[in-house]
C-alpha cells in the first residue's frame, strides 16, 4: 500500500515537471496575443492542479491522509516546510479563479503578468524542492 502511494507523488512530479516545462517555453514568448496569453493560463493552471496533488500525494505517503483541498494541502506543506511564501501561494489559490476569464484581454494581460512575475518562481521553487526529494 505504502509503494503504491510513494509511486503516485513521484508519478505525478514527473507530470508537473512537463507541465512546468511547456509553461517556462510559453512564458518565454516575447508580446504574447490573447491566444498565445490563454495557452500561458492554461499550462500554469495544469501546473498547479499537479502541484497540489503531488503535494497532496506526497502528504499522504507522510502519513497524513485527512487532506481534501488544494487549501488543506497547500496549508499543511507550509507547516512542514515544504513549501515558502505561504501568503503567495493563497494568492494564487484565490487568483487560479480568475483564470476562467481568459476571453477578457485585459485580465488575461493581468494574470499573464502575474504568472511571470509572482506564481511561476513559487511553482519552479516547489519543482526544485520535489526534484531533490525524489533523488533521496
């Protein structure tokens, strides 16, 4: 039972890791338009649906089964350190419900930008935290 639930957050790492890869090569394009801006929204709301579920999974493996949201989960991470920026990572739980406006240019402009500038260095420094777990 216990590999089973070791194999599922390592599982779902390897996921977000592509995920996170397509989200860094979007985030790269220069003036993206409204098109390219909503495949941004898009990766960076895949990614973080990995996110919390890796976290979620590798929670478990720690013995702690009673976590049922993103919320609970990303809480509960922050107590045991393995993730920072607490505040920041509330933020983007409240802002990852922006995302279904992504037809409205301007707040697609808006979350684009903070995609770029406050959610991915959170997001890339979980990648780093889970890379090195997974190496242990």
């Amino acid at each position: 039972m216990m590999d089973n639930m070791d194999i599922r957050w390592k599982q779902r790492f390897q996921n977000y890791e592509k995920a996170m890869g397509y989200l860094e090569q979007a985030l790269q394009i220069p003036n993206p338009d409204i098109v390219q801006k909503a495949g941004i929204i898009q990766f960076f709301e895949m990614s973080f649906e990995l996110a919390w579920n890796m976290v979620k999974d590798y929670l478990e493996d720690q013995g702690f089964v009673d976590i049922k949201s993103p919320r609970g989960a990303l809480k509960k991470a922050f107590e045991m350190n393995i993730l920072e920026n607490g505040h920041d990572w509330m933020d983007l739980l409240q802002d990852r419900n922006l995302t279904a406006h992504t037809y409205d240019e301007q707040k697609a402009t808006e979350m684009e930008l903070l995609i770029q500038n406050k959610y991915f260095p959170i997001l890339k420094a979980l990648q780093l935290n889970f890379k090195q777990k997974s190496n242990e």
